[in-house]
C-alpha cells in the first residue's frame, strides 16, 4: 500500500513538472506580430481640436503623433506570393502624444497585444523627423525588451504610413519588401548605408551627424533610393540628398559596396557605362598653423560594360583611356556635388571628415570637435579620382 502510494505521489510530481514547464507558452494565433510601425505627424480633426483642449492654458504646444502597426495576419500567410482576396496584414492606426501611450491605447482596440519580437523595419515621416528630437521617436523601442538592435530604419518622403499601404508586386507583406530592399545596398551606389536602431542611437548619442536611407511612395510603388540628412546636434532632419548627391557621398566616404557610372565620351559626348569592381576612398587631412583642409583620393577598378561609340573598339587602348577619363569626370562631378550639398548648404559632416583629423591631428581635433560642423563648412577640400579598366569584354578586335 506504501509503495503503491509513493508511485503515485511520484507520478503526480513528474506531472507537475511537465505542466509547469510550459505554463507561459503562448499560441501563434494569440501574439500580434508586428513587422512594421510607421510614424506620422497626426493630421486629423479629432487630434487636433483634442490638442486644443490640452492647450488651454499652457505656453507650450504638444504634437500628436500618429503611429501605424502593420501586423501580419498568420492564417492567411499562403508564402511569398498569393492570389487570394484577403491581404496578410492589417494596419492599425491610433494616436497619441508618446509612442508608449499610443502602445498602451492599442490594447483598447485590438484582440492580440503587439509583439516588437519580430519587426523589421520603422518607418519615420519626414514632418516627424524635421520637427522632432529623434531621441525621443526611438526611445520607447530601445527600451522595449522585445525590441531588437537590428531593426531597420527609414524615413520616408511624405508621409510614413503610405509605405505600408501600397500592395507590393512581388511578395505579399510591404514591410518585408521593405526589408529586402534596404539591403540592395550591395548593388547599387544610389542608396545610403543601411540605418540599424542601434547605429542610430549611436549616433544621435555621439552627437554625430549621418545619413539615413530615404523611401519614397508614388503612384507607381515604393522606392529606396537618395538619403536624409540628419544634424548631429539638434537630432532633426536638415535635408535631402538626391540620388545623384548620394552617390556622390558614397565615393567620397568609400561606404560603396558595387554600382556603375554613366560617363560621357569627351570627343564624341557619347555615353560609356563603367562597372564598380573596386573602390576605395582615403580622406586625408592637412594642418598649416590654424589652417585645415582635406584631400579625397578616390581610387576604382572595374569594367568597361556599355559603350554607345559606333563603330567602337573596345581593345583599342585610346579608347579605355577614353572611357576612364570620362568615368572620373562623373565620379568627380557627382563627389562635388554632395560635397557642395552637405557642407555648404547643410553645413554638416556626413563622410567622415572630423573622424579622419581626429586621428592624425588629436590635439587640433579637441579644439574644433565641440563645433565642428561649423568649421567644416569653411574647410577647402580637394578631390582626386583615378579610375582603371581593366576588364572589358569581347567587343571589338584585338590589336
């Protein structure tokens, strides 16, 4: 009778374990799984005659912020491309005058509470980022243990929740098209780095100013391309960079990875297409007394892949001549260009500039770091390029 008793007291144990091994486990179906979130100025009637209540009496105004979640819907998740009627997600839009609250209000209108567990990218307004501390806009996702580092981010010409609204022609949730897109970096030159939550953070820490990439949404679909200039001490947007200044930025401060550039022959103006194989950038820094200046040297090699010369050679060596001279022209027409943008319009540093005399001049540096961005935007800076073909294709007959 003992022994039967011990056995079942045992038995009753080793259940218990077993249910409380799985006591928090909580059903897909159950979770909100948010993949994107985008933030708006709020712009609607009710906001605004609210934001008059809470005014009343008080000197200082107080902006509503609109923020859209972009949930995926997991039963109607078919793979990467579908034909159904029903879409994979839901965007849910609520206001509010803080990102937590606007969290907190969510669960007043939705089954499932979100989950930051899986989102992939956010996407900032530019009203949002010209008007407000930045600080302030991440804040609550660094400090959301659901949240990770990696998370990409945006800011978007127009406005922030159109990027979750337009239906994707490939694959089937907006937020992961997005997320594909960012890191097409590889591919072309026309795109800022790729922006993470916590580079950001440690930027707008350092008091650093950077680029971040730019998306645009337009009748015909969602583009990342071009840059969004961001000033390092007052953690706001001062501007765009197109794609061209983009570019530009990108040979000056050798964050490239691959691309072309469309050169024009300067004897008979046609184009000739060069392929990035390689690239590399040094910025190099001088000292004269108080006097500081800077020298780019932009070195490539790559591959002549499109040449619009009738009839060509292409192994005709007065020709690749031809064809890197007008490849350096470009390359040195476009770093002028964004160098021109952001140091005497924007009066920022976005390619590294102040890192570089931080390290061969230490003590010059301590004595201009505190404003910077302001004595870069008197510093002459000279620019260098020399490209090398060295591969380019069957065309033409060998001499």
């Amino acid at each position: 009778m003992k022994k039967t008793k011990r056995t079942f007291m045992f038995s009753l144990l080793l259940s218990l374990i077993m249910i409380t091994g799985c006591w928090d486990r909580v059903e897909l179906e159950d979770i909100g799984i948010v993949l994107g979130v985008a933030i708006d100025e709020s712009a609607t009637k009710a906001a605004k005659k609210q934001e008059k209540e809470e005014l009343k009496g008080q000197a200082k105004e107080r902006k509503h912020i609109l923020m859209v979640h972009h949930f995926i819907i997991p039963q109607e998740v078919e793979g990467k491309t579908r034909t159904g009627k029903n879409k994979p997600y839901s965007n849910v839009v609520n206001e509010g005058e803080t990102i937590f609250e606007i969290v907190r209000e969510l669960s007043t209108r939705v089954a499932r509470p979100p989950n930051y567990e899986h989102l992939k990218v956010i996407v900032i307004s530019e009203e949002i980022a010209r008007s407000t501390d930045l600080r302030d806009i991440i804040n609550f996702f660094l400090r959301n243990p659901e949240s990770r580092r990696t998370i990409k981010m945006l800011i978007a010409k127009g406005k922030a929740r159109e990027t979750f609204e337009k239906k994707p022609p490939i694959m089937a949730n907006p937020a992961l098209k997005m997320a594909k897109m960012i890191e097409n970096t590889k591919k072309t030159l026309r795109m800022a780095p790729e922006m993470t939550l916590g580079d950001m953070s440690e930027k707008l820490t350092s008091e650093t100013s950077f680029v971040m990439q730019r998306v645009v949404t337009s009748k015909t679909g969602t583009k990342v391309a071009g840059a969004t200039v961001i000033n390092g001490k007052t953690h706001k947007m001062v501007g765009w960079l197109g794609e061209d200044e983009m570019e530009g930025l990108n040979w000056m401060s050798g964050k490239g990875k691959a691309g072309i550039v469309k050169g024009t022959d300067q004897k008979t103006g046609k184009t000739m297409v060069y392929e990035v194989g390689k690239m590399r950038s040094r910025i190099k820094p001088k000292v004269q007394g108080n006097n500081i200046s800077f020298t780019v040297d932009i070195e490539t090699e790559g591959s002549l892949r499109e040449d619009w010369l009738e009839p060509g050679n292409a192994f005709k060596e007065n020709l690749i001549k031809r064809a890197e001279k007008a490849a350096e022209m470009e390359i040195k027409r476009l770093t002028q260009k964004a160098l021109t943008k952001t140091q005497k319009k924007f009066k920022v540093d976005v390619a590294g500039f102040g890192k570089q005399l931080s390290i061969y001049y230490p003590k010059v540096w301590k004595e201009v770091k505190k404003d910077w961005d302001k004595h870069f935007s008197k510093i002459p800076v000279d620019i260098n390029v020399k490209v090398q073909i060295s591969e380019f294709g069957t065309r033409g007959t060998k001499m």
